[in-house]
C-alpha cells in the first residue's frame, strides 16, 4: 500500500451531477470545505451521470481521467463531494494511488480540528471510528499472524481482525465516557433550570455569521473566521434585553447540506442547546442567492434532532451587502417572525432586541406565587433571574411573589413543594398546554384561603 500523506496535502476534487449538471455553488461549497480541511485545491474533476458506478461511482473512464490529473499536478489527495462506499474508496485509491477521502470523512476532519471541548474531543473520536470502522485495509498484512509452518503457528487473528476488535474497544470506552459526560450535562441542565430564565439559540447554515452575532449581542470573545465551521463547541452567555429580562444566548455549531448522519448523532453536547432552548435564531446569510435552499437544510437538520417546534425568528443577516435598511417582518397576528440585520455593521441589532422581547413576552405571564419561609434559596434564584415584580411578607413567615414567568417555568413552580400559584393572569391568550392545571392549582390554593 502507498503511504498516506499527513499534512499538505496538493489536493484534487470531484464532483458529479447525478441526473443534472453540476451546480456551480455546490462545487464552490465543497471548495471552502477543503480549504478549511487546510488542503490545497490544484484540479477539480466534474461530471454528469445518471446513477453512480458500483466499482469506482465515478465510471471508469471518469476514474482513469482522475487518475491522469492526479498524476499531472502532483496531487497528495482526492475528495469526492458524495459519500463513498468502503470498496469505492479502496478502488480508486489503488488505481490513483493517491489517498481518497469523501465528503463525510471531509467533515469529520474539519470537525477533529475544531473540537476543543473534552466532551467535543470524544464525540469527534467516536464519529471517527465509526465512519474508518467499515475502512480498514489489509495494509500490515506482514505482521498477522495466521501463517503455517515449524514455529510459525499462531492462534490465527489476522491484523486486520485485530485492528476492528481494537476499534471496537475503543468504541464501546468512548461510548460510556460520554453516557456519563451527558449524565453530569444532563444534571446541571436540570440545576440550571431551576433558575427560570429564557435561552436563546443562534441555528443556521455554516458561515451565516451566527459567531460575528453572538460577539455583538453577548461582547463574548467568541472565535469568528470566514471558513466553513469556524464554531465547534456550543459557547453560552446571558444577556439583557430591554425591559431588563434576562435571557441566556448560545452559539451552535453551523448546518450545511448532507450533513453526515454520524455527526448529527454524535454531537449532542452541541445540538442540545438548541433542542432545549426557548426561541431559535435562525440566522440566514442574505446575500446568499440560495438562502431559501439553505434555509430548507437547516430547518430538515432541526426536524431530525427534534427542534422543529420550538417557535423561531428569521435573521436575515448581511444586509450591507445588499444596501438594505433595517426591519422586522410581521405576521398577520403583528408577531415578529423576521428581522432583517448585519451583524458586522451592528445594523439592526437594537430591533433584533425588540423582537426577541416581543416573542419571549408571549410565553411570559404574570402570576402570584406563595413560597414557604425556608425556601430561601428559591428565592434568591427568582431574584437573580429578575423575575419577581413585587414581594410581600405574610404574618406567617410565608413570602408572597408576583413574578413574570413562561409557562413551562410556572408548571414547574407549581408542581415544586411547598409552593403555591395563587393567581395567574392571561388566562385569554394563547397558552402552553398546561396552562389549565396552573389555573386549578391557583383556584385550589385560592380556596384554601378563604
């Protein structure tokens, strides 16, 4: 086998239409994915058919061409924008001679360069050999042991078998390394949620600007480049929005078309944020001609990690590229659901503002609440969440709050010992499901009064 080349690699790169021509900005994509890779494209090789071949997915004439322009500019490395079967890869590699690596072992390079997190770390380990499991190649075939002859009998375990039960190892390591990271994430998510503050979650294509606005909402030292992934591990800060309610924003890691299933799985630590959080950001690059292409991948990743429900607003980010002026868009109930802003010009961010207030004010509603004398340090978390509007001290020891809370965090409240909802206002408007048992629970504890 040759040898594989580990760092500069001169790279060539493929992409077919399969039943359509090339689209030229699925090409330039697969580009900034290589160059963030750090390869260096010297060749593009391009070409339409209308089903991949099952030997080399490219076609063998196809294959032979790619072999020539490999040759002639010197080339370490070939990436293919598709997904590549074991035995496609291993084929073209023996008749290039080069080493081939596919869109999804693309990603999840990039990805093992960014991750800095421990948590991140392992995630990446674990995509990785997962994705290089199936992968494996007779390349130290001198070392197995299942030889015949005087002396020469072993108890038959080729290298390649030793290498897939070694793989296989350091899975099932990995894998109950991070049950117990997500165990621990889990608990202090559960800690945090006593203290009811709305979070905010930037989602969006890769290289939207999703980090540029964090920085400018959050004044985070958040790591902004313009590169494909520039943000791996999820960074959370809290921030205040007018009218001084608090909110916790978080930076996510970026979609992009056929994004590896292996990876939507593996980085939970990352998409957590965005299944947990209480409005999405969808950041969008609108000077991007394909934004509405864009907007559809990364609303189809939402659906698969379970965060299609949770409401959302549209940022329509880099509009000084497009001279345009601030706005919102609104529905016909006059609700937010876009803002038009450019991060990097600080244009609009004080409507962006505005409209998060706006859209976190309707799942807020007021409500007055009794806690025992003991329950200091639930109060003391309401206080640090500025949510309580007036407090009254009652003869017997008892506290008395009135606080502004979403409804998920009142039903928690209500189901919290020793708590009691003594009224909850709004009663009229659109409400979370469980809004009738916060109405009984203060009409009980009302009763109980009297």
């Amino acid at each position: 086998m040759f040898e594989r080349p580990r760092n500069g690699e001169r790279a060539v790169l493929v992409r077919l239409g399969l039943g359509a021509q090339v689209d030229p900005e699925d090409l330039q994509e697969f580009r900034q994915l290589a160059v963030s890779a750090g390869a260096l494209p010297v060749a593009t090789l391009t070409g339409r058919r209308e089903r991949p071949d099952s030997r080399y997915f490219l076609g063998s004439g196809k294959a032979e061409e790619l072999r020539s322009i490999a040759q002639a500019h010197e080339a370490d490395i070939i990436l293919v924008d598709h997904a590549l079967s074991p035995s496609q890869e291993r084929n073209l590699e023996k008749l290039t001679e080069r080493r081939v690596l596919d869109r999804n072992g693309l990603i999840l390079d990039i990805f093992a360069q960014r991750a800095r997190s421990f948590e991140g770390k392992l995630e990446v380990e674990l995509a990785q050999l997962k994705h290089i499991g199936s992968r494996l190649v007779r390349g130290w075939t001198h070392l197995e042991r299942q030889k015949g002859g005087i002396g020469l009998r072993g108890p038959g375990e080729t290298q390649l078998e030793t290498d897939r039960r070694i793989i296989a190892q350091r899975v099932r390591v990995l894998t109950r390394r991070l049950a117990k990271i997500q165990q621990q994430r889990e608990t202090g998510r559960q800690t945090r949620a006593e203290i009811p503050v709305p979070s905010l979650a930037l989602v969006g294509y890769t290289n939207a600007g999703k980090s540029t606005l964090f920085r400018a909402l959050t004044g985070a030292d958040a790591y902004v480049a313009d590169q494909l992934f520039a943000t791996l591990d999820p960074t959370v800060r809290r921030i205040t929005l007018p009218g001084g309610t608090a909110v916790v924003a978080a930076d996510t890691v970026g979609f992009i078309r056929e994004l590896p299933h292996e990876l939507v799985a593996a980085f939970q630590s990352t998409l957590t944020e965005a299944r947990a959080a209480t409005l999405l950001l969808h950041v969008v690059d609108a000077s991007n001609p394909r934004r509405d292409e864009q907007i559809a991948q990364v609303n189809g990743v939402l659906e698969e990690i379970g965060a299609s429900e949770i409401p959302h607003i549209l940022l329509y980010n880099k509009i000084d590229r497009l001279q345009s002026a601030p706005r919102i868009d609104r529905d016909a109930a006059h609700r937010a659901t876009a803002v038009w802003i450019s991060a990097e010009k600080r244009l609009g961010l004080e409507l962006l503002a505005r409209a998060v207030a706006e859209r976190l004010a309707r799942f807020a509603r007021r409500a007055r609440i009794r806690v025992p004398a003991g329950a200091g340090a639930l109060r003391s978390r309401l206080y640090a969440a500025q949510v309580v509007r007036a407090e009254v001290c009652a003869d017997d020891g008892s506290i008395e709050l009135a606080v502004e809370l979403p409804d998920v965090e009142l039903l928690q409240l209500a189901r919290t010992a020793g708590v009691q909802i003594l009224e909850v206002q709004g009663a009229d408007t659109p409400c979370a499901p469980g809004l009738a048992y916060l109405q009984s629970t203060a009409v009980s504890s009302a009763t109980k009064q009297r």
